[in-house]
C-alpha cells in the first residue's frame, strides 16, 4: 500500500494514491469490526496515548475502540486534571510524553497548529484529532469511505458542504479531500458563517440553499459551532433552520438518490430535520460513526508500519 506519511497532521499534505489507501484498508478492517471477534494484532506491543485538549465523545471514543482492537496499549490522558491545567505549556507536556516512549499519540486541541506543534517534539507518530479551524483529517478520511460505499467512487460526484464553513475544521479536511479526488464541491450558508477568501477555494458558494443542493449527489451537514462564535453569527436558530436547515423540502432539489451526511452531534430542528435524519433510505450518519472506527484503526495500522520500518532502518544503521 502507498502511505509515505510520519505523521497524520492534515489531509493537505496526503497524495491521492495515499487517500486510496487508507480507504482501502479501512474497508478490510469494516468486514473486521462486522465479525464475533474484532481482534488483530496490527499494533501488539505497541502504546497508544489518546490526549484531547476538547471534549469529544464520539472521536475519543472511536480512536479508544479502533486502538484497543488493534491490539495497543491504550491510555486516555485526563487533559482536565493534567498538568497543563496548572501551567504546563505545551511543549513541555510534549517532552514528558516523549520520555515515556509512546508510538502513537491522537491529540485533539482548541488551537490551529497545537498538534503540528506537538508532532515536531516527539519520536512517536502522531494523530490529528481536530486542531481549532484548522483540519479534522480522520473525519474526512472516513466521510470519504462512507460517499465510496454508498456511491460506489469517490470521483465526479457533486458534493454540497452546509452550515457553519467558517468555523469547521470538518469542512476544511473534506473539502481538500474531496478536491484531490476530483469532485465538485459546492459551500452553502449565509455571508456571515463563510471563512474570508472563501472565492479561492476553488468550490462554489451559494447563500441560498435550494440553488446550492440543486443536483447534488451528497449533502453535507455541518453542526453550528457555537463555542467558536464570539458574536451573532445568526439572527436566530428558528431563522437558521428555516433558511439552512436541511428537510424533505430542501432536499427534493437535489439527486433522486443523493445521501444525507452530518458529523455530528446533530442539532435537531436546527441543521437538520430529525426525522430527515433517521430516514435509513437516506442518511448515512450512522455509517459514518461506523466507518470512523474502520478508518481509524487503518490510518494508525499504515503510520505503526512506517514507525516500524523507521526504527528499523535506524537500528540496521547502528549494527554497521
């Protein structure tokens, strides 16, 4: 398999081939996790620390489960009762998690650049679990495998990113993905939730919802990122829901068959129709909690083979 990668930081710095990959694998590690017993030993003997500066549930959760059935050492760091807490900086936790002699570290932080900053400090490989506004590439990764399954390709597809662009690192990871795979990519929401330079991208923006969904293969839903906002974003979320919340209504403009995706939490009756939500015949948010685990566990399965083969390279070199 192609995967040159040391880190994974961002999807920006991923070739195509090394997306494939990554999707290809993980779709081995689906039948997996789909079986009496999910184990494999991909990772045996190795030590996976999970660090997340946010709260997460569904991430911390899946990187937990993914490592776990790999057959790692898995320790979650208690970032609330940890040093940092007290004034540690963070290149200073970095160097102690160093000492300790991990091989994997999934970090998730409020701030852009904090686990680039992070992966420049350690020995280990380390994992981007969503830094600030930056990427988010592991919910990318496994958005893209759960369109590649429910379509068939990950190419020439039409694919509609709703709601808070400005804000979401999830946007940002799908939308280079998906244009290094050869999409076309449409953001939709109003002026004020779309990130400044917003024409460069390469995508097209729309600020009315029907325009933008009008043939679309998959609509994307994004939650509103309220903890990031610092003024009024909206009018207000019963307006929100009315102009951008996606319903059957909306959604009849675009592809007889196209997918409803979100990566949730969801805001019900904010982004989403709940019942719109649940409707097995089009949303596939589920898969995609589904995939996230898949996607995981092959994402640090082809880092531990690059680490190992780094180790082992260097040990031949010090026998010579």
């Amino acid at each position: 398999m192609s995967f040159r990668a040391r880190h994974l930081l961002g999807i920006e710095h991923l070739a195509p081939d090394e997306i494939r990959s990554v999707l290809d694998l993980a779709e081995r590690y689906v039948d997996l996790n789909r079986r009496t017993v999910k184990s494999s030993d991909a990772l045996e003997g190795m030590t996976q620390i999970n660090m997340f500066f946010e709260n997460s549930t569904r991430t911390q959760a899946s990187f937990e489960l993914a490592g776990k059935r790999l057959g790692a050492d898995v320790m979650n760091m208690s970032v609330a009762q940890s040093s940092v807490k007290k004034g540690e900086t963070l290149i200073d936790t970095a160097l102690t998690l160093n000492a300790m002699h991990p091989d994997l570290l999934v970090v998730r932080h409020p701030n852009s650049g904090a686990v680039n900053l992070l992966a420049s400090k350690v020995n280990c490989a380390v994992l981007n679990a969503g830094d600030g506004k930056h990427e988010h590439p592991t919910q990318a990764l496994l958005d893209a495998l759960t369109i590649r399954r429910a379509k068939g390709r990950i190419q020439r597809l039409t694919v509609a990113i709703c709601g808070d662009i400005a804000h979401s690192r999830v946007a940002r990871s799908n939308l280079i993905l998906l244009g290094k795979m050869e999409n076309r990519v449409r953001l939709i929401g109003p002026p004020t939730l779309m990130p400044s330079g917003v024409a460069e991208f390469g995508c097209e923006v729309f600020d009315d919802m029907r325009e933008g969904l009008k043939g679309a293969d998959v609509v994307m839903m994004l939650r509103l990122q309220k903890e990031r906002m610092d003024g009024g974003f909206i009018p207000s979320e019963r307006e929100y829901y009315h102009r951008y919340g996606l319903d059957g209504e909306k959604l009849s403009v675009a592809a007889p068959d196209a997918i409803v995706m979100h990566p949730g939490p969801m805001n019900r009756g904010v982004e989403i129709d709940g019942e719109l939500a649940d409707d097995i015949n089009r949303s596939v948010i589920q898969d995609q909690v589904e995939m996230g685990v898949a996607v995981r566990m092959a994402c640090m399965d082809l880092l531990a083979r690059n680490l190992r083969a780094e180790r082992g390279a260097k040990a031949a070199e010090t026998m010579v």
